[in-house]
C-alpha cells in the first residue's frame, strides 16, 4: 500500500515520544529503588537490595500493605454490590431514563479534592450537615475521623460514593446485551423478580463482573488521592497503605531510595493483577 | 410486558429516589453551601437552598490565588489535549494500518501504562525533571499528565480507527490523496466522536488531576486548582463557604460540559476512561 514508510516513521516517532514518556520513569522508578539517595539531587549510591531488605523488614510495610487489602477489598465489594443494585434499578421501566442515570454518574466525574472537602465539610463535629441531621435524632457527638476505625470506615464509603458510577455503568451496558426471551420464558414459568435476577441476570452478567473486578481491584489497591486530601495517612498512620507510605519515604522522610522501593513492590503486585486481566482478555484486532 | 402493580411501582420509585439522593445531595449541599454566609453556614441550619450571598465568590476571587490557579488549570488542561490528541491519534491510526508482527505489544503497552496508578509515575518523574531541570514548572505537569491520557488515548481511538475499513482511505488516494490527505479528509472526520470523546477525558483527566500536581508543583503561584484549593485547607482556618465556594467552581466546567455532551461522556465512562 502506498504511503507506508510516512506511516512507519510516524509510529517510529510517536512511540519513541511515548516510551520516554512512560517506560522510561518506569524504568528509573526501578533504578532508584536501589539506590541511596536521601533527596532527588543528591549523588546516587548504589546499594543492591538494601532497600528492599530494609523495607520488607518494617512492620509499618507490612500494616500498610494489610490497610491497604483491607480498604481495596472492602470498597470493591461495596460497589459491586451497590453497582449492580443501581444499574438493575436504572434499568427498570422509570420517567426520565437518562437523566436518572446522569445524575447517577456525576460522582465519578467529581476531582477527588471537592469530595474530599465537601463530606469534611458534611462531617463536621459541630456545624456539618450530617451532625445535625445524627443531633435530630438524639446523637449528639460522633467522632468521625478520630479514631483509625472511623477514619478508615470514611475514606472507604468516600470511595464507595465515588467509584460506584463505574460499576453501575458497565452493568447498565452488560444488561443491554440480556436477551429479553429469557425473562419472558423465566416469566411465564411463573419465577419471581429476585428467581429472575438470581437465575438470569447474574449469570448474564458474569463476564462483566470478571472485567469490573479486576479493574476495581487494579485501580483501588493503588488509590491515593482520596485517602491523602481525606486523611494524609492518619490519625496515627491509621489510614496508611503502600502510595501513602511511598510518599511520605520519599517527601517527608527523605527516603527516596525506600520510598521507590515501595512503589516497586506494588507494582510487583499490581503487575500479577494486569498479567491475570490480559489472561482472562487478550486483546483481540477482529473484535 | 405485565404492568407493575401499584405497591411495587411505589416502592421502585422510591428506590430509585433514594438512589438519586445518595448520588446527589453531597454536590447540591457544596453548592448551597457555597452561597451562603457565615451566619447560616454555621448558626441558623436548615437544609433547604438559600440565603443567596455572593460574598464566598467575592473573597475567593479577590482575596486569594484562586484566578492564578485556575488560568494554570487552563493552561495545564489545554496542553495536555492537544499533546494528547496529537499523538495518540498518530499512534492508533498507524497501529490500525500497519501490518508487523509485535504491534499488539504496543497496544498492550498502552492499556498496560493506562493502569499504572499515578503515585508510582510521580515520583520517578519527579526526579527525572529535576535532573532536567524542568522541576517545579507547569510544562512538567503538562507532561506528567500526558502519561496518564495518551494511554487512554491511544487505547479508544484504536478502538475506532479499527472500525474504519482501510478501502475508505484507499479509495481516496486512488483518486490521488496523498496518504495524509486522505487521513485527514476521509479518515478522521469519521473518527470525530473517538476524537471528540479523547479530548474531553484528556481535559478532564488534567483538570481533576490532584496527584501529579501534588508532586510536581511546588511554588503557590505555579499550582492547578485541585492542588490550589487543598492549600487553602492547610494555611487558612478553615473557611467552609469560600472553600465550597471554590469546589463549586472547579465542578462547574465539568457539570456544563457533562449537560451538552453527555452522550461522549457515557460512552468513554463506559470504555473505562476516568482511570480510577
């Protein structure tokens, strides 16, 4: 075909520009986990596994790597199931179909900083509106966010109230794709609502589900915005996971080294995750 | 279809109506918030909209760096499209028309960097633009985000440039396009929603983007906005309707753009294009 070689040397250059853009800091994310360095211009020391021996060796490794399976596993589960609650409620015969589900989204769209500060703002201890509303009802103080419980409990429904759209709308497109002759069929042998849901949809939706949870599972073992405006790790490093300790190694510590040591590891472990994504979907020209 | 019963009609809406509430109510009270005054904000409560007072916006625009913040956003967001729509269209139509073994990998590669979370490139790239001596400026920021949305976009507009069948294009340059002439005749005025579709989550991708900047930024008067707002938390005592006052105004490009172009907006949110 004519015009190939203008279209190699495009790709040529179009990728170079990318893989320094992307592979390279990879690359280097790499090469500073095993060096010493205690600031980005200091002169880099090479100390072989050093960093690793000394960060697998903290037990603040480990309980940041423990928050973290716990806040990632907690809110994939949650809006799983609020997603498929609201994707099957959106889905139903109501008024107004699209603006009901637009308004359903808007909270993924939201930067994660006015979230942040609005439910600050709605979880106030003395003024927020979710105080007063908890004071009409006898309760008068409650403490969010002072203790590591309730401050976890909040960064997790923080992020449920978030990501949960994402769910919902690849449910709405998964139930798109159920042929109607089998609720009809279900129907007229006689199965109820939930016989139908249980027995239909959810087999229905089985591949969906497997896509939604691997990316839900990819993308929130690594969350660090939400937590950090939320709670910058605290109180008492009690919402600490990996991002925020690599963070903290690096900007507040003065640990580059260790910091990117961290960042190595979970990326070992999300790498498993994306290896098992493109197992379960290989990418496939013809589709 | 049998008719729902009056009972479950009922109970549906109401699902429903609780639904819209959860999703709904914590933007509606940012907003009211945001017109109040400190008299209602913190002594007379009620949950209905008003008093509306115009004071938060005054002192936010006046009295802080808010407008230097956000021309930063702009500038930030506008280079980061059209970076973004450059390449990535380059990328995904060769990809598309060219035909060599290994060029899955790249698409590969793609949706693989498209899932790495944004803190671990931060850092790295952190200390490669203080070697380059670019710390601490907005051109470093620009970049930072084009490695968060050239994945993405390369990865949807694959998905439309594959849809295109090559004959269209070569039909074009039997009538004597040149190869780039029939792209950009032929070809991408068909992709225009893939197009239209990169753009908006590129723009939104940078103008929410709290991570990088976080990282990148350093000097006041260089942050974007999410990165702007977050200092005023730290430096101020907290001043709840000028601070509601300022997330209102980050949201608003978003919640317009979202009204008129909702149709893109469902189709990327769906392709997966909000990383995160």
């Amino acid at each position: 075909m004519r015009g190939e070689s203008v279209l190699y040397s495009i790709f040529g250059v179009a990728i170079a520009l990318t893989a320094l853009l992307i592979l390279y800091p990879a690359y280097h994310a790499l090469e500073l986990s095993f060096q010493d360095l205690d600031s980005f211009i200091s002169e880099p020391v090479w100390i072989g596994f050093d960093n690793y021996v000394e960060v697998l060796a903290m037990p603040e490794f480990w309980n940041a790597l423990g928050r973290g399976m716990v806040f990632s596993g907690t809110t994939i589960v949650l809006q799983i199931v609020l997603g498929i609650g609201f994707a099957t409620l959106l889905d139903s015969a109501i008024p107004a179909k699209p603006l009901a589900r637009g308004i359903a989204v808007l909270p993924y769209l939201l930067p994660t900083i006015i979230v942040a500060l609005t439910f600050q703002w709605m979880l106030d201890s003395t003024v927020g509106v979710f105080t007063q509303i908890a004071r009409v009802f006898g309760y008068n103080y409650i403490p969010w966010g002072e203790s590591s419980g309730a401050a976890m409990t909040v960064v997790i429904l923080l992020s449920v109230w978030i990501w949960t759209p994402f769910v919902t709308l690849a449910f709405l497109a998964g139930l798109q794709a159920v042929p109607g002759e089998l609720y009809e069929a279900a129907r007229v042998d006689g199965a109820s609502a939930w016989q139908r849901f249980w027995h239909i949809t959810l087999p229905q939706l089985r591949p969906v589900l497997t896509v939604v949870l691997l990316l839900r599972a990819i993308w929130m073992f690594n969350k660090f915005d939400i937590i950090w405006l939320t709670t910058r790790g605290g109180p008492l490093q009690g919402t600490e996971h990996l991002p925020i300790l690599a963070y903290r190694k690096t900007f507040e510590l003065y640990e580059v080294g260790q910091g990117a040591a961290v960042s190595a590891i979970s990326f070992l472990i999300l790498s498993a995750f994306i290896l098992v994504y493109f197992y379960f979907f290989p990418l496939d020209e013809k589709e | 279809m049998k008719e729902l019963t009056l009972g479950r009609r009922t109970s549906l809406y109401a699902l429903v109506c609780i639904t819209l509430l959860y999703s709904f109510f914590p933007i509606y009270w940012m907003i009211i918030s945001s017109f109040r005054d400190d008299n209602s904000l913190y002594a007379n409560f009620s949950l209905l909209p008003g008093p509306f007072k115009l004071t938060n916006y005054e002192v936010l625009l006046e009295l802080t760096d808010y407008p230097t913040w956000f021309t930063n956003s702009v500038l930030v967001a506008f280079g980061t499209v059209c970076i973004t729509l450059v390449i990535s269209i380059l990328i995904a139509y060769s990809v598309t028309r060219l035909q060599f073994r290994g060029k899955m990998a790249v698409v590969g590669t793609m949706l693989y960097a498209y899932m790495f979370p944004p803190m671990l490139l931060a850092i790295p790239m952190f200390s490669l633009f203080v070697k380059l001596g670019l710390a601490d400026t907005r051109l470093s920021l620009m970049i930072s985000h084009c490695t968060i949305t050239l994945p993405l976009g390369v990865w949807l507009l694959w998905g439309f440039f594959k849809q295109i069948p090559t004959d269209v294009e070569e039909a074009a340059m039997v009538d004597g396009c040149s190869r780039l002439k029939a792209f950009v005749l032929v070809v991408l005025p068909l992709t225009l929603p893939g197009v239209v579709t990169v753009a908006i989550f590129s723009f939104l991708l940078s103008w929410t983007d709290y991570t990088f900047a976080l990282v990148m930024i350093g000097t006041d008067s260089l942050k974007t906005l999410p990165a702007g707002l977050d200092t005023m938390v730290g430096t101020y005592e907290l001043r709840w309707g000028e601070l509601m006052a300022g997330s209102t105004l980050i949201a608003l490009p978003l919640l317009v753009m979202f009204m008129f172009l909702s149709r893109y907006f469902i189709h990327g949110l769906s392709a997966g294009a909000v990383k995160g």
